[in-house]
C-alpha cells in the first residue's frame, strides 16, 4: 500500500520523533511504501529513515523551492511546479493518507485533503495521527462542526482518529483489506 504522509520538516522533540520513528518503522516492515514531501530534514528524514531502514519503498514529491532539502536517495522523487501540484501528485500517488504533527502547511493539506474527501473527490482511507494529543483541539473542532451541521457527510466518514502507530496502520490495513 502507498502511504501518504504529510508532517513537519521541522526538528522536533522526542515526544514527536520516537513516535514517528515506531510508525516510519511498522510501513517499512508492513512492506508499505511512503509518499512524503520528499524532504531530508526534520521530521520528514525522521520518518524516510525508518521506512527505508526495515525495508520500505521512498515515493517522495517536492517543489522547486525547496531543492535545497529533497532527500538525495529515494526510490521515486518527482519535483513539481507548485505547492498545489505537490498536492495533487501525493495524492495521486497514495492509496491513503496519514495526517501527522505539523504547522501551518501541514494543515493546509490536511484539510484540503478532507474537503476533497467530503465532495467525493477520493475516496482514501485518512487518517489523522494524534501524537501526544496534538490535535486535540482540531478533533474537537470538528466534532463540533460534525455536530452541530457543518459537515454534509458524517466525521467518521471523512477521518479516522488514531493516537498511535499501529491504531493508524491496523485502519489502514483494515480499510485496504490488507488485514
């Protein structure tokens, strides 16, 4: 199965890093192949490391922009255009998705990726991994919009919610059959 997997690129606490490092690890081992931002920096070389490292494949899609930062080996790297191909070509290349800890472009794809999913536009499986309760508050949020009519489809039918590694994967594997 290809994974996507938008996070950060910063570097991170180990409250971040271990985590991401155990999930890297299982899509390796699981013989998944990650598609990521294609950066060697951060968390993004954090999570490319482990896949790499027990035997999965690197699908990786930059921008011009960020040349300077596109991991050096990888089996697949794709440089697109723009922020908006980048976008599309990952998921595109993906059979699902995992929402990682991130900022503001991280969010930025998350929710696009959702909306794309609310109007049918995919229908992969996403997942959105809440290490040490980073997106408590964004869960909330959209319980709330769920809730109270924001959302014409209902929450569980846009996102699974996971607080670790292997809750994602089981749901990915489980919604891809795999299991």
């Amino acid at each position: 199965m290809n994974i996507c997997v938008f996070l950060s690129a910063a570097d991170l606490d180990e409250r971040y890093t271990r985590p991401a490092r155990e999930f890297a690890e299982l899509i390796g081992k699981g013989g998944h192949t990650l598609v990521w931002g294609g950066s060697d920096s951060g968390l993004m070389k954090v999570v490319a490391d482990g896949v790499q490292e027990t035997g999965g494949r690197l699908v990786g899609v930059s921008v011009d922009f960020l040349g300077e930062f596109v991991r050096p080996v990888a089996d697949e790297m794709v440089i697109a255009k723009d922020l908006a191909e980048r976008k599309a070509l990952l998921l595109a290349k993906s059979d699902a998705v995992v929402i990682m800890v991130g900022g503001t472009g991280t969010l930025d794809e998350a929710t696009e990726i959702l909306e794309l999913k609310k109007h049918a536009l995919h229908t992969k499986p996403v997942v959105l991994l809440n290490t040490a309760g980073f997106y408590d508050g964004l869960k909330q949020q959209f319980r709330r919009m769920d809730e109270e009519g924001f959302l014409p489809v209902p929450l569980t039918d846009l996102v699974f919610f996971a607080e670790d590694g292997v809750g994602a994967l089981a749901y990915l594997e489980e919604s891809a059959g795999v299991r």
